[in-house]
C-alpha cells in the first residue's frame, strides 16, 4: 500500500485523536487526502514591522522581538510568578517558585517584549507550560499574529512563535544562545517569505492543529508520499498548456519557493480541475449528440409565419438568433436542453411562443410553466394575443382553475386539441397527461426544483421524451452558466427591443422621505403607478413582516383614499387575496403595490413608472436588478428609487452606487458573484455544482475556467471516449468518485 492512501492517524504528529477531529472537521481521512488540502491564503513571512509602526487591528503581521518579562496569573487574577532578565542580562530571574507553581491553576500568562522601536505585550491562555519554557527571558524570537489594543496597550493574542532565521549579533550577550538549526528535511518545505494558512475550526486548534502545526503536518506528508506523487494530468496536456507538474505544484501550494512558483502551481491545480469538471459535463454532451431519439421537428409551420406576419415589430437581432439556435436543434433528430438567457424586458416571451409554434406547426403540443399564478396568468394573456392569428387554442391550467374547466381541459389535452398550455406547477401533477407533448418551456427556471422539471418527462405515454427549454432572467456570466447548468446548450438575447427607455436610479436616505412621498404624488397624478418592495429574509422574517406592516400603514395614511388606492401583496395571503391584489394593480385599479419580493419574476406592469426599494442594502444586486427591471417597462420616463438605512456598510454602500451608475446586468451579476461567492446565486443553490471545487473559485477564475472549457472540448473532439492511450490518464481519473457529475441531461 502507498503511503498516500493510508491512514492519516499514522502521520507523524498525528494520532488517533486528531485523526478524528481531521476527519470530523475537514473530511481528511487519508495522507493523500490531506496533500490535497490546499492553504486558503497565503501570509507573507519575509517582512517584520518595527513595534513603534504596528497598527492594531489590521491583518496579521509579523514582529521581530525579545522577550523582556513573563507572568503567570491565576483564576482570582493574582499575579503567582515573574520571570524577568537577569540584571547582567545572563539568564533570567524568577519572583516565584517555579517548584510551588501548578500550571493547571494558571489561566493566562502575559508577555512583555520589545524591539529597538517600542514595546508590547502578548497574550495566552492555553498550552500556558509549554510556551512559558520556551519563551526566556532574553531571548529573540518572531511573533506572527492579529495586533489588538487592549486598555491601550497593543496585544497579541496567542501569535505563532517562531525563531528568527538570521543569527543573532555575538554583542548581544549570553541570553542569546544559538538558536537551534532546522534539520535539512524541514527547511526542505518551508516556504521563505510565504507561508500557507489553512482553514480551521475551534475543534480543530483546541487540539493543537494550530496553523504553525498543519505547515508541520504538510511537510511531514510531503517528505513521506514526495516520491509516490502520480502524474494526474497526460504529458500533452502539461506540455500544450504550460502546466506545472503534480508534484512540483503539490510541493508549491503548499510551501511556495516565490511567489513565482505559488502562480505556477496554483494555476495548474485550478486548471486540472476545472479541466476534469468541463471533461465530465462535455462528455455528456457528446454522448448526446450522438443520441437520435429527440423529436425531429422539420417544418417551421404556418402558425409560426401567421404570428410572425402578424407581430406590430420586428424581431430583434438576439431574438432571431435565438429562433435560429432552437430551430437548429428541433430539426437535428437530437433532444434539446436548452437554457435561455436573457435581460429582464430582453424579450423571451415572445422567442417562447415562436417556439412553441414551430412544435405545433409539426403537430405536436407545447406547454408553458410558470412559476407564479399571476405570472401564467399574464403569460396567458399574451400568448392569446399572439396566437389570435393563427387559430391556435392556448389554455391556462393553475392551481386556481375551477374543478369544471379542469374536466375540460385534461381530456382536451390527453386527445391533442389543445395545441399550448400555459400553467404553474398544476402542469406536472399526475392527472395531466398530453396526447404529444413536443417542448416543454419553463419560466424563470430557479422557482422550479429539479425533481418537479424531471415530472415533465412522462407526460407522454410512450415514453417520448420533449424538447426542453429553459428561461432565465439571472444573468449569468456564460462560462459559469455552462458549469451550473451541466450540458445544457445556452442561448442568450443580449439586446433589448428598441425603445426601452432607461431607468433613473436614486438612492436616498429615510430623511427624504416626505420628498420622496411628494413625487410619488406627482407620479401618480401624471397618471402612473408605484412599486414599494420590502425586503423579506428568512433570518429575520417576523421583523420583515412587521416592518412590511408598517410601511403598508405609513403609505396608506401619507395616501389616503380616496384619492389614492394602495394594494399589497406579501407571501403569508392566501393566493386569492394575492391574486386579487396583484390583478388590481396589473389592471390600474391600484395606484401603489407594496410588497415583498414576490414582484421580483416576470410581472408586467407597463404603466408603472416608480420602484421605491426599501432597505435596498440588505437586497444582492441581481436582486435589485430584476426588481428595477420592472418598470421602464412603458413609455414614460421611469425612476428607481433605493432607499438607505442609516448604517449602510462601505460595501454596500459601493454596492448601491454601482446600481446608480449601470443597467448591465452582467457587470452586476459578476459583481455580486465576487461579493457574495457563485453559491450564493440565484437558482445556483438548488442545482448546486455538479463538482465540489477544492481550489478553482467559479468567480474569480472565470478566465482559467473558460480556458479550461475549450480545452476540454479540443480533447473530446479528437476523442470522444478518450480511448485514446494518451489520454487513459484522463479516463482512469474521471472515474474516480469526486469526478462523478449528476446526470443533469436527464432531469433539465
Ligand atoms: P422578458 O420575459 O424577457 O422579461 P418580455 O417577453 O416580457 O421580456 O418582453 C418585454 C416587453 O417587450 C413586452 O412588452 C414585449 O411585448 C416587448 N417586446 C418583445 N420583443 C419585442 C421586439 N422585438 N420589439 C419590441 N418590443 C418587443
Ligand atoms: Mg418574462
């Protein structure tokens, strides 16, 4: 057996115990497991700050310094012992009896020490016997730690300790005996100015697994497996791409020679990943391809001419493109998986029906699923609209739909006189079953789990499985949406339809507030209407609520009636109150909604000119964005107005500004990824990662990422399979567990 694969318990400084907690804590079970560990950052050790230039509560940093006294003190505060230096600075003196002492009544022992700049204390309360004899009196060491102020003194608590690596000047006196030299083998893996550090929990460095101990640990599994370290990656793949090797970048990742060298073998670790994560998913895909049992769907149809004939506007450049790629897939006798990707106001509806066109012109059904009520019910509407030319029937099927019409439309459908059908979630229950359903559409993708998207694939008896298609208004940068979304195909309308006009975003404090109710009055008897959105987090949802409540009761008494007709719609209504309230408002009978989020997907409100968002801080800026999406929607002038609380963080308040200055919703998706991590996404965290990441971030490596990606497509090109012999290594690699993909062809 290889060292790598046993045991981490038999690590030198390990043991059963930590072997446990390593396990418990960090998943690392095995040597091979812990190399594997990466540092999450990296501290530079080269440098040493005078004492008199320490600023407290900055990052860690690093001091040179000697130790002038020590005291111990017990549980009542009592001082028990100091130990000081000898007044001819040979050895040190001791105010106590070091044989009377009981360390385990000791709880903290202070440290005063100085450079040639200034003074300043250190601090422990734990492994109080060991660090008291290590740290005499006279002597010099490194201290590396978080400065605080403290009663006005600067303190280090707990700093790694560490012996300075230049010897000390023979003038210095006795005290300062050589310190002792580190063994060849250990200098063999310590970094020279830079210095891993890896996470840990409280568990973890109450056992001792400090980050001075996992740099030992590191070495000690380093020295013992350096010579069994399997290249993982083939030599082609090394040479074509100027990567490193596995154990050159092992060795570097974790004690870094240069910074040079830490580029390079963390480059070539993130590579490797997210090379196999792009091999694992294009494979899919390719296997795919090859797979001939999509509906072929060869005609473009008269119903797609008729509505196309008919439409008031022409297409835009994005949306035909679009039309293109879906067409593409129709006709080519494969399945689709596509996602659709587009601005709010880009336009999908619209690419949704001509769509669902091109399956009914080839006498198949089409079904719309929406996340919401009141969004089926406005998809409903327009795609009446749109269809009126073609004498196409469209019918809505929700949750709402009354027992009688249900008895009409599920026989309609099984027998195929429906031609599309518009719905929420009612759509994939049992009951309902298609004569032939040909493509499935889903809104807004995120509200859907995947599991109830899996459901659609059974509407058909006979097993035929339908084209699918995928919408989304979460902008998301195209490298990280091919990641998310496995092997789906992604098409994107990156151009809004003439006309939009922008929208003028405001941020504002509570002490505008009368001003800001002075032009909503303004707006409303130009004839306009205003969203006022709370924000509603799960953390602190009964505050939300009441805080909803209360600005519901503010408005309404800022807007009495009957000049003014304010609605509101949060999440605890039952589904008609909300029906009721969203239809008054669609329909103008309402002149303010307020709300919770659950305006944030789809809605249409043309005349509504003014969002107001309250607590806009505590909302990400995708949010943000897709609520401000929700007016500029018509032809008047439209605002966007955030209002501030009085705390605002300096990150949020940049967040906030960089609203105020772009309607890009990518310049803010990517914004917010970097703040907030790729997890936290929108629609990320249901269909998570097909891979846990251990060193490549979704965010901040999109360009090794979309490298990665064309790499991984130029190998499968040549070789599908990878049968290929110069690319076993690749295969034996994807099969192991932590390459294994969720099979997301069969559930998109
Ligand atoms: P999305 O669903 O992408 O948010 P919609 O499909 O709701 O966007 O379209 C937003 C608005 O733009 C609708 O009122 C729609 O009628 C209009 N629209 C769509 N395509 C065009 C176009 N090519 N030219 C002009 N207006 C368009
Ligand atoms: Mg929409």
């Amino acid at each position: 057996m290889k060292e790598m694969d046993s045991n981490i318990q038999y690590l030198s400084g390990v043991g059963p115990k930590r072997a446990a907690l390593l396990t418990q804590e960090l998943g690392i079970s095995t040597i091979g497991e812990l190399l594997h560990f990466y540092p999450f950052r990296y501290v530079d050790r080269s440098t040493i700050t005078p004492i008199r230039e320490v600023i407290p509560d900055t990052a860690n940093i690093q001091i040179q310094a000697r130790v002038i006294q020590v005291a111990l003190i017990n549980r009542t505060q009592k001082t028990v012992l100091v130990r000081t230096l000898a007044d001819n600075a040979d050895g040190y003196v001791d105010t106590g009896l070091l044989s009377d002492l009981k360390f385990n009544t000791i709880s903290r022992m202070t440290v005063m020490v100085e450079d040639s700049s200034g003074k300043c204390e250190l601090v422990f309360f734990r492994g109080i016997k060991y660090t008291f004899n290590k740290l005499l009196p006279g002597r010099l060491f490194l201290f590396f730690g978080k400065p605080t102020l403290f009663q006005s003194r600067l303190q280090f608590t707990h700093p790694e300790i560490d012996y300075p690596v230049q010897m000390e000047e023979p003038s210095q006196g006795e005290g300062s005996q050589p310190h002792p030299v580190r063994n060849a083998s250990q200098q063999e893996f310590r970094g020279m100015g830079l210095t891993g550090v890896y996470a840990s929990t409280d568990k973890l460095k109450n056992a001792g697994l400090t980050g001075r101990q996992m740099n030992k640990l590191m070495a000690n599994a380093l020295r013992l497996c350096i010579n069994e370290i399997e290249e993982t990656l083939p030599d082609y793949v090394l040479k074509e791409n100027g990567l490193v090797n596995l154990r050159f970048a092992l060795c570097n990742i974790h004690f870094p020679k240069d910074a040079q060298s830490l580029k390079l073998a963390s480059y070539r670790l993130k590579f490797e990943e997210l090379l196999y994560l792009q091999l694992s998913l294009l494979k899919q895909k390719y296997v795919r391809s090859r797979n001939e049992n999509g509906i072929r769907m060869p005609h473009v149809g008269e119903a797609f001419n008729q509505c196309y004939q008919s439409l008031p506007y022409d297409l835009t450049g994005a949306q035909k493109r679009v039309i293109k790629e879906i067409r593409a897939d129709l006709t080519s006798g494969r399945q689709m998986n596509r996602l659709l990707q587009g601005d709010v106001g880009s336009g999908k509806t619209l690419v949704a029906v001509m769509s669902a066109l091109l399956a009914v012109g080839n006498g198949y059904q089409a079904c719309i699923m929406a996340p919401t009520e009141v969004l089926a019910q406005q998809h409903y509407a327009n795609i009446q609209k749109y269809l009126a030319p073609t004498g196409r029937t469209v019918r809505l099927l929700t949750g709402s739909t009354k027992t009688k019409e249900r008895k009409e439309i599920l026989p309609a459908l099984a027998e195929g006189s429906i031609d599309i059908i518009v719905g929420t979630h009612a759509l994939i229950e049992d009951n309902v079953i298609f004569k032939h359903l040909g493509l499935a559409i889903i809104d807004e993708q995120h509200r859907f789990g995947v599991e109830q998207r899996a459901r659609l694939w059974n509407k058909t008896p006979g097993a035929i499985v339908p084209h699918i298609l995928v919408m989304t208004a979460t902008p998301i940068p195209r490298t990280l949406a091919m990641t998310l979304y496995g092997d789906l195909d992604v098409s994107v309308i990156d151009e809004m339809p003439p006309g939009r006009k922008p929208v003028q975003t405001l941020l504002i404090t509570e002490r505008k507030r009368s001003a800001l109710y002075k032009f909503m009055k303004e707006q409303i008897r130009a004839g306009h209407q205003v969203f006022v959105v709370y924000p509603l987090i799960f953390e602190s949802e009964k505050m939300d609520y009441r805080n909803l409540e209360e600005g519901y009761n503010n408005i309404s008494d800022a807007f009495p009636l009957p000049e003014y007709k304010v609605a509101i719609v949060h999440g605890k209504q039952t589904n008609e109150d909300k029906n009721f309230n969203m239809s008054a408002f669609a329909a103008g009978r309402a002149d303010i909604l307020v709300s919770t989020t659950v305006i944030e997907v789809g809605v249409d409100v043309p005349n509504a000119s003014v969002m107001v968002i309250e607590s806009a801080e505590r909302f990400g800026l995708s949010q943000l964005h897709q609520l401000r999406g929700r007016v500029g929607r018509g032809s008047a002038h439209s605002y966007c107005i955030l209002v501030k609380g009085d705390k605002v963080s300096k990150e949020s308040q940049k967040r906030l500004e960089l609203m105020c200055s772009t309607e890009d919703g990518f310049v803010l998706a990517e914004e917010d990824m970097k703040m907030r991590g790729p997890g936290d996404l929108e629609g990320t965290q249901q269909s998570g990662l097909p891979i846990a990441l251990n060193i490549a971030s979704l965010s901040k490596d999109s360009r090794i990422l979309s490298e990665a990606h064309k790499y991984a497509d130029y190998i499968l090109q040549k070789d599908s399979d990878l049968h290929l012999p110069e690319n076993a290594v690749l295969a034996r690699e994807l099969r192991k567990e932590k390459y294994q993909v969720k099979d997301y062809s069969q559930i998109s």
